[in-house]
C-alpha cells in the first residue's frame, strides 16, 4: 500500500477508548467498548462499573442511567423547612423572626406573611390549613378593630388594646414551648442512653446479721415477760368454822355491858376470818342470842348479849 508524499511509514498502535470525563453538576458516562458477540455473555457476572459511578442500585445491580419510562409523582418529595405545630406556633415564629415586640406587634406585615404561608399549606392539605385559617380571621378582625377609633370607657379609663389577649395567649405559649425544650434536653433512656443489664451468679456464702447487745438484751426482756404469764397460784383451803367463831364472840362479850362493833374484829387476820367473824355475828343476831343497837344516827354501833347470865 503507498502513503502520500512527505509521509514516512509509521507504524500506528491500536487506539483505546477515551476516559470518561466527569463534567460539574452532571453524572459521568463511561465509555464502554464494543461488545464482542463472537463471545457468549456470563449471566452470572454483574455490569462493568466504569469509574465507579452508578445512579441507583437496582436488586443489587448498578443502575447508570435513570429509565425514560419512571413516573415519579408530583407528590411524591416534599420538603418542609420549618415545620409548625399549630398557628400560634406559626405567628410566635413569624414575629421571633423579625424581632418584632410581642407586645406591640405590625398585625398588617405578620397578617401578610401568615396569609402567604397558609396558602401554601391549603394547596396540599386542606384539613391543616383550616386551623390556621381560624387564627388568620382572628388576625384580620384585630386589625380591622385597630382601624375603627376606640370606644370611650364609662369610668373614663383608656381602652384596652385589642392585641393584649392575643399577646397574653402568645406569651404563655412560649413559655410552655420553652419548657418542653428543656424537659426534651433531659437524657431519656433509649434515645440517649441505655439500660445495661448484667447477671450475676449468686455463689457466694450466705453472711448472717450480726447480733448486738441491745438485740440480747430485748430478747432477755421478752423471756421475762413469757416468765412472767407463765406463773403458778397455789390456793390452800382454810378450814374455818362458824360455829367456832359463834362462840368467840359469846365469850368475848361475856362479862362486858357492851363492844364497839369494829372491836369484834381482828384486823390482822386474813380476810377469810373477817367474814366468818361477820356471819357468826349475823348467825347470833339471828337466834337473839346478841343485841345491835345504835343510840343515833351515824353513832357508833354497840354490840352486847341479850341476856346477862346470873
């Protein structure tokens, strides 16, 4: 084969495919070479990843380019930067934000942007919005009330500002928002840290109290005072006979005009023997054998025999 003049023969090496180049912002395409259908392919071995860049994996295997045929919905992603929990939340952010003074605030600039964020909220879920649709009539009718001139109070005091309930509702709200912070703050067991559980073996010896002197000395105590319910009354009979102390008497009044009552009695012996003494007494009054007189009333009471022996 003949070259063209000026051209020496050279011989040329085999060309290789280009890298791939990653372009910023886009996905690099590798370049793959031509498949050589002479060779049968291997079900068995996965797709060359050139580079290493794959968009997804799909059951395992890498996925270079997106399919023209996904639908994706237009629902499907939506992203919240700020997330509220309910519209007082919402205006306490809206006026944070822009430090407006919570007590005196521009109802016209937040009643706009509420108004703003409510709309988008009520093209996606109108169940939501209607909560903050409420507050956003609240916001309107308070700034329709700030346009009319205030009416006079009978006592002559100034009017209240139709925004001071809102900004009592507002301020307790943050102060209950400020709290669960801190109460969020708090480690909680399975978010911040979690319970160990060890088992150990109960192998060792069992160790007995010890005892103290003042554990005897109670023990003692309660001995003594079983001891005590535990006693033993031996009760002897005394052989006392009426009859018998019937003639005591008589003998004692023999020779006597009269005896003081209580004289009858021996007051050291056993109270057996007073009340054997008292029937004998009763015994021989019975038979008139004796005479109880009195000469008066609370007097001291005589005794003495109804007859005198000659």
């Amino acid at each position: 084969m003949e070259t063209p003049a000026g051209d020496s023969a050279v011989p040329q090496a085999p060309r290789e495919p280009p890298e791939a180049v990653a372009l910023p912002g886009e996905l690099a395409q590798a370049a793959v070479p031509e498949p050589d259908h002479s060779l049968k392919p291997d079900p068995a071995a996965k797709p060359l990843e050139v580079d290493h860049v794959a968009v997804a994996r799909l059951y395992g295997e890498p996925l270079f380019a997106l399919p023209t045929d996904l639908y994706i919905p237009p629902d499907a992603l939506e992203v919240f930067l700020e997330a509220f929990e309910g519209p007082l939340d919402l205006l306490l952010y809206l006026i944070r934000k822009q430090n407006f003074n919570i007590l005196d605030i521009p109802l016209a600039d937040v009643t706009r942007q509420y108004l703003a964020y409510v709309d988008q909220i009520r093209r996606r879920n109108l169940e939501l919005a209607s909560e903050y649709l409420l507050m956003a009539a609240m916001l309107i009718e308070l700034k329709s009330r700030m346009l009319l001139p205030p009416k006079k109070s009978e006592n002559g005091s100034e009017p209240e500002d139709p925004r001071a309930e809102l900004a009592r509702r507002l301020l307790e709200y943050e102060q209950v928002k400020l709290a669960a912070a801190r109460i969020d703050e708090l480690p909680v067991i399975g978010r911040d840290f979690l319970k160990a559980q060890v088992t150990i073996e109960q192998t060792a010896a069992v160790r007995l109290p010890g005892v103290r002197p003042l554990d005897l000395q109670e023990a003692w105590r309660d001995i003594l005072m079983r001891a005590k319910l535990n006693q033993h009354h031996k009760i002897s009979r005394e052989q006392l006979s009426v009859r018998e102390y019937m003639s005591m008497v008589l003998r004692r009044l023999q020779g006597q005009r009269f005896i003081e009552f209580a004289d009858l009695f021996d007051t050291q012996a056993s109270a057996p023997v007073v009340v054997v003494t008292f029937i004998a007494l009763l015994e021989l009054a019975r038979e008139h054998l004796l005479e109880i007189t009195q000469a008066e009333a609370f007097a001291p009471i005589y005794v003495r025999l109804a007859y005198q022996p000659s």
